[in-house]
C-alpha cells in the first residue's frame, strides 16, 4: 500500500484532477455552444479551406485532421500527437483519469483509440478545441495573446480558454511533483473561475468538491503514474536533445557539401574554360600546321620558281 501523500504531492495531484479531468468539460461545454454537435461537420467542411491553411503552417497536425475529416466519414482510430515539442497534452482523461500518457512528436508514433461515428467534440483534446475556437469563432483575444497568462480583470470566455491551456502547459513543464500551497492556492483560483464561467455552477460545485475530497487508493496511484511517466518525459527528452544534435550535424555536413559543390562547378567552370581555350588553341595550331606542311611540300614559290626556270633557259624574264 502506499504512503500517504505530502501536502505539495496532493496539491499536484489535485491540480492534475483539475486541469486533465474537469477542465477539458468546461472547454467542451463552451465548444459545443459555439460549434452545436449537430452541425459540427458541416461546419468543418464549411471552413475547408481555413483549416487546410492551418495544417499547412503546422498548427494542425496530421492526427488532428484526421479527427477533423475521418476517412469516408467514419474513422478507424483517434490518435494522440504533440507539435514540435513536450506540450501540454500530456494527459487524456474524462471526469478522474485512470490513465497518463506523454507523446513527442517524430519521437514515438501515434496512440490509438477506437471510435465510430462522425466528427465530435467527445474525440477533441483541449489544444485542438481551443484551436478551432480561435480560428472559426469571434472570440475575444486576450490582451496579450493566447500564449500568455490573461489579466485579472479578463473574465470573457476567450481569456479564461487561455489561462486554462497556459496552466496545462505549466503542469506539463513542471518539473517536479509537487506544488507549493501559495502556488497551488492562486492556480485553482484562476482555472476554478475559469471552468465555472465557462462551464456553469454544476462544474463549480465539482471544483469545490474536488478541491477538499480526501484522496483515495486509486487517485495515489495517480501520483505513482505521474512519477513514472516524468522519467519517461526526461527520457523522451534526451532524445529529442540527440536527435536535435545529430540533425545539426547533417544540416552542417549538407552545408559542407554544398558549398564543396559550389566551390567543384567553378572549378568545372574553369577548367572548361581552359579547355575550351585549348580547343581554340589546338585548331588554329592545326590550321598552322597545315600550312606548313603544304609550303614543305614546294618550298619554293612559283613565281620564283618560274624565274629560277627562265635563268635555266638561258632567258630572264622580266
């Protein structure tokens, strides 16, 4: 059996419970209001071309669109992947996750999950809900962008899907498990009022709820996982550092040969040059020779010769 948890191991867990298994309701409650379930793929074809410009500028991943357009209409699996980096989708869990899974992108493939039906929110992580709530709605940017935490005073839906995505991408940053009281205090201020505007007083009953619930077996196991998985994290992450070295050193060695290459077609040039140089060179030898040869046959001319044969005859001609 395991030990009881500290008090900054429960935080970090609480906190998980929060942002992994309530908060992604709350975002989907406020998707499905702006994206109705039963209009969502004519929606999505609707704006084809918006968000076939988002896959080609890497916003959207392969994984995502294949959740966005199934194959003839019904998809053969979900897949969970990452955009260039360990991001914040590090867990995919409904109401109190038994599960934790980590994904890097060109690191480990894809991870599967059996679904039937059309495009739904229910098959939708938060980073791509709130992705296409930023590009297909007119929500409210917040004042300093979706990247960073919003102000106080911003309580629109848009700043509160923002502050619950950078408080994911901090969990998932988070290099320990364990939180401080102080830090945990004003993180579950902030995401709780989030959920609760955006998903309504039942989601904040359950924040209230779940913020003093005593932790059972199954939820320390959670800690357990959280654990193992950061030793995969730090793992994945060596990796992503040797495979970031390895692909400078062939973008160093392509340059190399480049510039070899450049420096091989002057030489080319050159020597092409010179031989075409030496071609010119060779002909006007050759005519030369020629000619030569042709005075060597009668060396002497024939106005000459035909003096030389006057004298012979004894008559000079003039």
């Amino acid at each position: 059996m395991m030990a009881p948890l500290l008090e900054e191991e429960e935080n970090y867990v609480r906190l998980a419970l929060l942002l992994k298994g309530v908060s992604p309701r709350a975002v989907r409650s406020y998707f499905d209001r702006e994206f109705p379930p039963t209009y969502l793929p004519s929606t999505l074809n609707t704006n084809y071309n918006t968000l076939q410009d988002l896959k080609l500028k890497r916003v959207l991943n392969q994984a995502q669109w294949n959740l966005l357009f199934p194959r003839n209409g019904v998809p053969d699996s979900i897949t969970s992947d990452v955009t260039g980096e360990l991001n914040s989708n590090i867990f995919d869990v409904i109401g109190v996750p038994d599960f934790i899974t980590f994904d890097v992108i060109d690191v480990i493939n894809y991870n599967s999950f059996d679904v039937i039906g059309v495009p739904v929110s229910t098959t939708f992580d938060v980073t791509l809900m709130i992705c296409l709530i930023r590009n297909l709605t007119s929500v409210t940017q917040p004042i300093n962008g979706f990247d960073r935490l919003p102000l106080p005073v911003e309580t629109t839906p848009g700043p509160d899907l923002a502050r619950i995505k950078w408080y994911r991408n901090i969990l998932a940053h988070h290099d320990s498990n364990k939180m401080a009281t102080g830090d945990f205090n004003t993180a579950w201020s902030n995401i709780s009022d989030a959920v609760s505007r955006l998903g309504g007083q039942p989601m904040n009953q359950e924040c209230q709820e779940l913020k003093v619930k005593i932790l059972d077996q199954s939820n320390q196991e959670i800690m357990l996982e959280i654990k193992q998985s950061q030793e995969k994290i730090k793992e994945l992450g060596q990796t992503v550092d040797i495979l970031g070295t390895e692909h400078s050193e062939v973008t160093e060695n392509l340059r190399k040969l480049q510039v070899s290459h450049s420096t091989l077609q002057t030489e080319h040039s050159e020597v092409t040059g010179n031989l075409r140089k030496l071609q010119v060179s060779h002909s006007t030898l050759q005519t030369e020779h020629t000619e030569v040869t042709e005075l060597l046959k009668d060396p002497i001319p024939w106005n000459i010769r035909g003096m030389l044969y006057s004298y012979r005859k004894g008559c000079r001609v003039i």
